[in-house]
C-alpha cells in the first residue's frame, strides 16, 4: 500500500516533465514549421516593418474561404516557406470580414480570396498575387517581393520577363521554362497574346485580369475549356472557388458550369452567397448590354435568371428588364416595366415609384408616359406622403400645363420639407417659375 501510494507523486511527476516536453516540443515545432504573424494591427505591423527595415506580407482571408483552409495547412506551414518567409517579412493575416479587414478590402479593391500583398519596408505595395498557391508558388512570390536572385522562377521574369522559344509545329504557340507565373500583367498579357495556353498559367492569368479590371472572360472561357473538367473535378475546392468567383461571366463557360452544378457550390458557399454573386454578374451583363441597346442579351440574361432557379427569381427578371430599359433610354418600355411593378407585386417601394416618375419627368415629354408617372406619384404619396413626391407629383403636373394643381402640390412639398427642417430649392424654383409664368 506504501509503495503505491508513493509511485503516484512520482507518476504524476513524469508526466509533468513528457507533458511538458512534448509541449516545449510542439512550440518550437510551431515556431519552425509554419509562419509567424504579427500580432498587433495594420498600423503597427507597418511601424514594426519601418523599424526593422523587412518587407510586409498580408495574407488575406476567411473562414468561408475553402483555398485559404488549405493553403493554411498544406502551404504555410511547409518549413521552407516558412522559414523564408519569417525571416524576410513582417507577416500579417487579415480576416475580410474583420473591420479592419473591410477596410482593407475597399482600399485595395479585393474581389477574391485568398489575397496576398507584398509591401515593401515603407508600405508600398511591390508585388499582389491571388487565388491558391503551391509552395513553389509562395517561395518565387517571396524571392520577387524582396529582389532575392535564389528563385529560378524569379530569374526567369525579373530583368527581361520569362524567355520563349517559338514551337516548330505552330508558329503562334510558346513555350515557357516555367509552367506557373508571377510576371506583371503586361508581361503575361504578352504571353497570352503570343498563345501560351498551360492551364496554370491561363487560371493564374485570369485572376490577375479580373483583379486589374481588364478583360477576363476570354481567358477565363479558355481555361476551362482547357482544363476539360469532368464530374469528379467538382470534388475539388479549388476548381468550385474558381467557378464561384468568375460566375460574373455569363458569356462564358463558368456560368454554365456553375448552373449545371449550383447545388454543389450552394453546399460550400451557401445559397445566398451563390446568388448574391450569381446576380452581380447579370446586373454587370445587362448594363454593358444595355450601353449597346442589345436586346438579344438581355433576352439571355433573363433566359439564365429562369435556370438558375433563384429565390424570388421573377423579381430579378424585374430589376433586369428595368436596368436595362433605364440605360438603354427605352422609356416607352421602361414605363410599361413600372407599370407592371405596380400591378405584379406587393409592397410597393414608394421611393422606387418616385425615381421612376422623375426619370420619366427628366428624360420624356410624352403625355402619354408623364400621366403614368403622375399616376406612380399619386401611389407613391398614398404609401408614405413626403415632401419629395409631392414635389415630383407637382413637376409633372407643370409639364402637363396643370399650373393650378403643381401649385399647390409644390407648396405642400414646401411645407413638409420645413417641417422636418429641410431645404427644398428644387421645389422653391418651381413655385418662382409658376409665379412667373401666370
């Protein structure tokens, strides 16, 4: 009984010091297998980085991020990314949907995740990649970021950009001693332009086009084409965020494959975000359409609302065939548009009735469409009576010569917006020029 009782302090002692050493163990794993981010904020991690003259990585993602989930644990804690990295920079991890996250997005206009910076010392921003990585990838990113010559990559596209030899069999294809690339835009724009077709290159590519603002569909179109996806590619996370993030391209395949494969993306992404971004690329589609006044995409636009299968997918069509006849100075249709607003659908948005009856007051001289208007203004006031309708409503009536009633519709706009302590001008110089002309 004495001998047990004795071997418990001397157990209990043991697996202190295993405890123990297996958790000193673990931290020095930790130090030396996966990078090192500073704890404080942006702000300081750009004083600590004046200090001690290193380059700044920002690593931007978040926790729905599938790309940024794997490259956490297959590519930041790989030891020699790691070791470059918090030897060379002061590493900084921001969550988008952090405040300062937020505001870092808008600053730099981010679009995709995940999205890496490379600062220099003073916070000039040297050197922007996005979309996974590999560790060779990261590696050459960093060796560009600092003006290290340890990268083959590096070598390759810093002084004159990456070197090609023209292929025998056809004259407009090229091949490159690399088969990734971190080259400027101009660079790889050039190495489209000359045929380069390597799918890594052309994703790669696309991101960067899209992220700059450039023309992306094409080269998006491209890759998938050339990546010849089949049914078990949609296991792969990284081939979902692509078709999620470019789902904005409704010419191009991507919007295909997202609607043929929607409920897979809605699983990872979720419904709301898959529609959200579903319906950003439709309203960018029917506005460039709507520049040229072509009806045929617009056609289109409304054919892919109907397959894609979106919550209150006939409102949508709604808010595209009205995008478009607004842009498109269609204001016969457009009004017809509005008139089916009011006849097809509940709660009706007073301010929606009231800019469009001002867009018709602004842009027709109709009498046909400026009474619809004053018929949109007359429900609009019955929802919520404010000064701004009934200054609209007394517009349109001294369009129509109805001097009597503008009148007094503009004095009671003149009163309501006193009352809530507002300056109307708009509706001051209506009621001068109706003095003036009677």
């Amino acid at each position: 009984m004495k001998s047990k009782y004795f071997l418990r302090p001397a157990i209990g002692f043991l697996m202190f010091l295993l405890l123990g050493t297996a958790s000193i163990l673990a931290n020095q794993n930790a130090n030396t297998s996966a990078v090192s981010y500073y704890s404080g904020n942006w702000e300081a991690a750009k004083d600590e980085a004046r200090r001690t003259g290193k380059s700044i990585f920002v690593k931007l993602w978040a926790d729905w991020c599938v790309n940024c989930k794997v490259m956490d644990e297959h590519v930041f804690t790989d030891p020699q990314v790691s070791e470059f990295y918090n030897e060379n920079f002061i590493n900084y991890s921001l969550n988008y949907d952090s405040d300062e996250g937020e505001v870092f997005a808008r600053t730099h206009g981010v679009q995709f995740l995940p999205d890496f910076f490379f600062f220099d010392s003073k916070a000039n921003l040297v050197l922007r990649a996005t979309d996974s990585k590999s560790t060779t990838q990261m590696l050459d990113l960093g060796y560009k970021a600092v003006g290290s010559k340890g990268s083959p990559l590096y070598n390759a596209i810093e002084a004159k950009g990456t070197t090609y030899t023209k292929k025998e069999s056809s004259p407009k294809v090229y091949h490159s001693s690399t088969t990734n690339h971190v080259g400027t835009y101009r660079e790889n724009l050039n190495i489209y332009e000359a045929g380069y077709d390597k799918k890594a290159f052309l994703r790669n590519f696309a991101v960067q086009s899209k992220q700059m603002g450039k023309d992306f569909e094409g080269i998006a179109k491209r890759y998938v084409k050339k990546a010849k996806w089949t049914r078990e590619d949609w296991n792969s996370p990284e081939n979902q965020q692509f078709l999620f993030e470019f789902v904005d391209a409704p010419e191009a395949k991507p919007m295909k494959l997202v609607l043929k494969n929607k409920e897979a993306l809605k699983e990872n992404y979720g419904r709301y975000n898959v529609e959200a971004r579903f319906k950003h690329g439709i309203r960018n589609y029917v506005l460039d359409a709507s520049m040229r006044k072509d009806k045929k995409v617009l056609k289109r636009s409304l054919r892919l609302i109907g397959k894609a299968n979106l919550l209150k997918s006939g409102e949508f069509k709604h808010e595209a065939r009205l995008s478009f006849y607004e842009n498109a100075h269609d204001w016969k249709k457009y009004a017809s548009e509005i008139n089916h607003y009011t006849k097809s659908f509940e709660g009706l948005d007073p301010v929606k009735l009231n800019i469009a009856a001002w867009n018709i007051y602004n842009n027709s001289s109709k009498k046909r469409l400026i009474r619809k208007a004053i018929k949109w203004c007359k429900t609009s006031m019955a929802i919520s009576p404010q000064y701004y309708n009934h200054e609209t409503y007394a517009h349109l009536l001294h369009k129509l010569g109805k001097d009597k009633k503008a009148k007094s519709a503009v004095l009671r706009a003149l009163v309501m917006a006193n009352r809530e302590g507002k300056v109307n001008t708009r509706a001051e110089q209506l009621a001068q020029d109706i003095d003036a002309k009677n």
